[in-house]
C-alpha cells in the first residue's frame, strides 16, 4: 500500500520529537521506565525468508547509555487482519535486538477501525497474548493553551488534523493556540504549516490562513522559516526574478490554483513594493484574486 499523507503526518511528527510516542503511551495509561535519551530505531524486521516486514516507525529509550525500552508506532488507516501476523514479528524481532521491553502503539484516525486493531491476538502459547495499545483521535488531548502548543510544536500539530472535524467551538480555540504558537514561538522551531495545510479540510485551512494574517505583519513574514522556505525555493529555480517566481512557489505548496494568464501577470511584474505586497499575501490568499485586491 502506497503512502498517504493521512498515514505519513504521525511518522514525521515522531521522527522530529520521539517523545510524542510516551506522551501518547502516557495518555493510555501506560507507564514507561525512567530514560535519558530517546532515538529511533531500524524500522525494518525482514528476516532471511522473501518475505518482508516493516513497522512506521520505532523509538528506542535509554539510561545511562543502555536501552531500557522500545515502541513500535503503526498507523493504521483500516482494519487489516493481516497484521495480527506481523505485529509479534514486529515486537519479538525489537525484543531480541534490543534485549529490552518492547510495547506495540497502533494509532487509528476514528472508532472502528480502533476498536479493530484492539482486538486481542492470542499466540497459542498458555497465556502469551498481545493486546495492542490503541490510540484514536479522540484520545489525542485537544491543546487549547498557546504555551503549551509553543513548547510541544508536534503534539499542538497532531491536535489541529485529528481534531479538525469536529465542528465545535473548541476547534476554534485549538485552531487559535496553534497561530499563536507559531507567531510567538522561536522562529527557527518547526510550525509544519505545510503539513497541517495539506491535512485539514479547506474550509479549516481558510481559518488558519486568516488566523495568520490578522496575526503576522507582511514586514516580519520572513522571519518564519516555512516562508523563508517557500521564497527560498523560488529564487532557487535561477530565475532573475525570484520574488515573483517565490510567488507561485508559495501559492503550488499551498494548493491555490494559478491561471496560465495570472502567472505571466505575477512573472511580469518589475515593482518591488508591489511583489513583496504579493509575498505576503501569498502566504494567506485562499484564492489568486485575493494578491490583487
């Protein structure tokens, strides 16, 4: 099965800030050991036959430089009965690798196919059956508080696209702290705008776009890296106009489409004021109109 963004956007939270995974394990209930380091582990479990096993991801913890613990992440999208077959590979591999504890964490987007992958898998042993700890999205804390979305970018992220249809006014306060996470934390921490961008539905993506403008002056966008990021990659092209082909750049990354017309009016421009006028509102527009009025 080819990757989606749905199952890739945990994997990339996690690679980036391990410890989101004894957050989630935490919020189950489940305790982990005492560590000083955490590091991901080999995701690939293929033994010597053809056949291959691969988990999303895996973080090992440490103590005083020995492993103490592992967690396997999978992101499961849908039931599939398959995986009561290769999750205790999964696990008894990282076991023997690592000769630590090793938990199985499944994290599912809604109820039914979590309460699928909760299902015990009994190994026909005498007592040696694993019952997979099952995360949903109505188990991801709903991170209302700027501060604390500041200090934890990849939990405030797993908060707005898990959360991000359920309708209520606590959207809106989740939506909120996470502009205002990215406005007032530290310029050179991950917002994974992008990301969130591409996960939300449009209409959520509009709020957040109109959450930045009311937010963020045009003077100071530069500052945040994901738009330094989109400007850069447009003066990358050897353009000898960069700003105006950074103009697209921004729009493509954030889905707008751009008529054949209104790209030549864009690339055509020679006025500096007006292009970094148009950078700006790249940034927010939800349409090619909104650079011009």
């Amino acid at each position: 099965m080819s990757p989606t963004l749905e199952h890739e956007y945990l994997i990339e939270l996690v690679r980036n800030r391990p410890s989101l995974v004894t957050f989630l394990l935490a919020e189950m209930g489940v305790a982990v050991p005492a560590f000083d380091e955490l590091t991901l582990g080999n995701t690939d479990f293929t033994d010597c036959r053809p056949t291959e096993y691969r988990a999303d991801s895996v973080v090992v913890m440490t103590q005083g430089g020995e492993t103490v613990h592992a967690v396997v992440l999978e992101i499961q999208r849908a039931p599939d009965k398959r995986k009561q077959w290769s999750w205790p590979v999964y696990l008894s591999t990282l076991r023997a690798r690592t000769k630590c504890p090793v938990v199985l964490l499944v994290f599912c987007q809604d109820a039914a196919t979590a309460r699928a992958c909760s299902e015990a898998i009994d190994m026909g042993h005498p007592g040696w059956v694993l019952r997979p700890i099952v995360v949903s999205s109505k188990d991801v804390p709903e991170i209302i508080d700027a501060t604390q979305a500041s200090a934890n970018a990849e939990l405030a992220t797993l908060s707005v696209i898990t959360h991000c249809n359920d309708g209520t006014e606590r959207l809106h306060k989740i939506l909120h702290a996470y502009v205002q996470a990215i406005v007032q934390g530290p310029r050179d921490r991950p917002s994974y705008i992008e990301l969130v961008l591409s996960s939300v539905p449009r209409p959520i993506g509009k709020i957040i776009c109109k959450e930045l403008e009311m937010s963020v002056d045009i003077e100071h966008l530069m500052d945040y890296p994901f738009v330094r990021q989109w400007v850069e990659q447009g003066e990358a092209k050897g353009e000898a106009k960069g700003e105006a082909k950074a103009i697209l750049v921004i729009l493509d990354k954030r889905g707008v489409p751009v008529p054949h017309e209104t790209q030549e009016r864009i690339l055509a421009c020679t006025d500096q004021a007006t292009l970094t006028t148009w950078i700006g509102r790249a940034v927010t527009a939800t349409s090619v109109d909104e650079l011009f009025d």
